[in-house]
C-alpha cells in the first residue's frame, strides 16, 4: 500500500504516539491542542525564519519539545506555550549559527589558533564512537535506518525522502523521530537496559 502525502494530522503525530512516552492524556491534549495551531506556527516560523528549506524541521523540534514538556506537565495555556517554543528554539539556532565565516579572516595564523590534527589516542576515541554509532545504526529496523541514513548522512529532505521510500512525509517524521529515540535507547541506556 502506498502511503499519499495526503495525510490527516493523526498521522502527523505518529512520531509522539508511537515512541512509548506520555499518558495517554499527553497524546489526547497533544492531538486536541497542539495540532491545531500547525498553519499559525508554520506561518510564524516561515516568517521569523529565513530559510524556508528548515522550517518543517524547525516545525517538528517544535512539536519535540512541546509534547517532552507536556510529558512533565501539560501547560495551562498551550498556544503561548508552542509559541514561546518556537521562538527559543529560533533563538538557540540563530546563536549556534553565529560563528565568524572563515572568509572574514585573511591571514589565520593572526587568530593565534593552534592548527594541529588531534593526538592518536583522540583518533582512536573517534573511531570507537563510529564504530559504535556504525554498530547502533545496523540494529535498526530497516525503514528506520534507511530514513535516518538519507536524511543524516545523505542529507535530504523530508520530502526527498518521502519520495525516495514511497512513503508520506508524515511518515518519514515518524520514522525519523523513532530512529532517533532508538539509536538513543542503543548508545546510552544502561547495559542492562538494552532491549
């Protein structure tokens, strides 16, 4: 069966309902409360957001955030909650971004910065990480991989990918956000937590 980007907002919100985490009262008042503001917050981030090409992700952490908070405790007010979410999480990326673009610099030996490769016992962390991550990864079910690989590694978007695996984006979130919460579960739980 061919999943169409037609897709009602249930569908949307499969991400948080099929991650195991929230009452079902979260599910409900995440259905009922949040879903509803989605062209209202699209708007906002469309306009407050220069590149229009992250605003679904943007979108998304959004949604993220929202239903993680409300697993602690559903706000009183939800849409100045999602707005205030939203503008945080703008502000957060508009600081990581600020970094001084290499061209601003003409000589880089004025900056004074130590330009050494890192020691061989740096390098032999990093290759254990990948090895790890590598070994995460493939434990994956395999639409999970697949969904996290094209858009992680390959670097797609949420509609490429909906393209590439005949799948609504809708369920490519839903992969994406449960890949996430599964490669997490496989490189941090306990040992005796893996499943």
């Amino acid at each position: 069966m061919v999943e169409t980007p037609e897709s009602n907002r249930e569908e949307r919100s499969a991400p948080f309902l099929g991650a195991g985490m929230g009452s079902p009262e979260v599910k409900a008042w995440f259905l009922r409360e949040v879903l509803p503001l989605e062209s209202l917050l699209m708007q906002f981030l469309r306009h407050n957001w220069k590149e229009q090409g992250d605003v679904e992700d943007i979108l998304h952490d959004v949604y993220i955030r929202v239903y993680e908070a409300a697993c602690r405790q559903i706000p009183d007010q939800t849409k100045p909650f999602v707005f205030t979410t939203a503008r945080n999480l703008l502000i957060s990326r508009v600081r990581k971004r600020q970094v001084i673009p290499i061209e601003a610099v003409a000589d880089l030996d004025a900056l004074g910065i130590a330009m050494d490769s890192p020691g061989p016992d740096r390098s032999a962390i990093a290759r254990d990480e990948l090895r790890r991550l590598q070994q995460a990864i493939d434990k994956l079910p395999p639409r999970l991989r697949e969904a996290l690989i094209l858009r992680r590694v390959e670097g797609l978007s949420r509609g490429e990918i909906a393209l590439r695996m005949n799948v609504s984006e809708a369920s490519v979130s839903a992969y994406l956000m449960d890949g996430m919460y599964a490669l997490a579960d496989l490189l941090y739980a306990a040992p005796g937590e893996k499943a």
